[in-house]
C-alpha cells in the first residue's frame, strides 16, 4: 500500500493525481502482483492476500486506504474462484494496522488513528503471532478446501461476518 495512502485528510479535498497515488496505484500494484503470483504458484499451491481491517469500519479521513483495501479484498475473491480450476487457493487475511504495517521500514509510514467500536473480545497477543498461525493454518493440507475467504486476526475488534 502506497504510503500516501494512510495521510488523514478529506476526500473531496484530493485531486485526480493525489486519489491516483493515494488509491489507484495500490489496485494496480495488487493487479501485477497477482498475475505474478499466477504464473509461478504451482497447482494446489497457496495464496495468501494479507490486508489491514480499516476498510470493514470505514474510516472517514482514509477514505483512498479503504477504497484500496477493499477492491484488493474483491480481486483476491475474484482470482479466488478462477484460480480453484488449478486447486489454487486463495484466501484473505485482515490485521489490525498497526500489525499490517509494523513489516514495513517503521518510519516510512505514520500510522493513522482508527477509531476502534469497544474493546477487542480476546485478550491482548501479538498480532503479528495470530498472522503466522492463520498462515499455518492456511498452509495445512487441511485448508484444500478453503479459497476466497476472508478470516480477520483483530483479537474480536471487528466482529465481521
């Protein structure tokens, strides 16, 4: 995700360049990297999408990371179902941004305030620890049978369906 993309500030305030940056370069960047993914994973292989939650509450001051965030979230479930004709699974996994963007270079990127609706329901753990057991779970052999879902490793913040 393009770092512009987590500045806070109005929509109608961002002209055709700053949402292209701020959005659109994301959409298409996760478009390459698919067809990339596509030519070397082999049958039966694994993809796995990771993204940050901010889009399934919306957040009103990001709105270009939450258009980028979920047209990603879409593209995986589209190559989801057409990539299963292979036995390619492809799945989504959400996180917390603060996970999400604890992997890149600390400073690159300022981590925008999330208003969070109430406490999350488990107790506190590294998110980055949850990330790593869906990923062993989506890597078993057992998860042949799972390809274009969305699981959320946010501790129960947001309860999606």
């Amino acid at each position: 995700i393009e770092p512009s993309a987590f500045a806070s500030r109005p929509a109608v305030e961002l002209d055709e360049a700053q949402w292209d940056d701020a959005c659109e370069r994301t959409i298409r960047a996760a478009f390459v990297l698919l067809q990339q993914a596509h030519a070397v994973v082999r049958d039966g292989g694994r993809v796995v999408v990771v993204l940050p939650t901010v889009a399934a509450t919306g957040v009103a001051g990001l709105v270009p990371l939450c258009t980028a965030v979920e047209s990603v979230r879409v593209m995986a479930k589209a190559v989801a179902r057409r990539w299963g004709a292979r036995g390619v699974t492809v799945n989504t996994i959400e996180v917390d941004l603060d996970t999400f963007v604890r992997g890149d270079d600390p400073g690159a990127v300022e981590v925008p305030s999330v208003p969070v609706l109430g406490q999350p329901s488990l107790t506190e753990r590294d998110g980055v620890a949850d990330l790593l057991d869906l990923l062993d779970l989506l890597a078993a052999p057992g998860a042949d049978g799972l390809t274009g879902a969305l699981l959320v490793a946010d501790r129960g913040t947001v309860l999606q369906p």
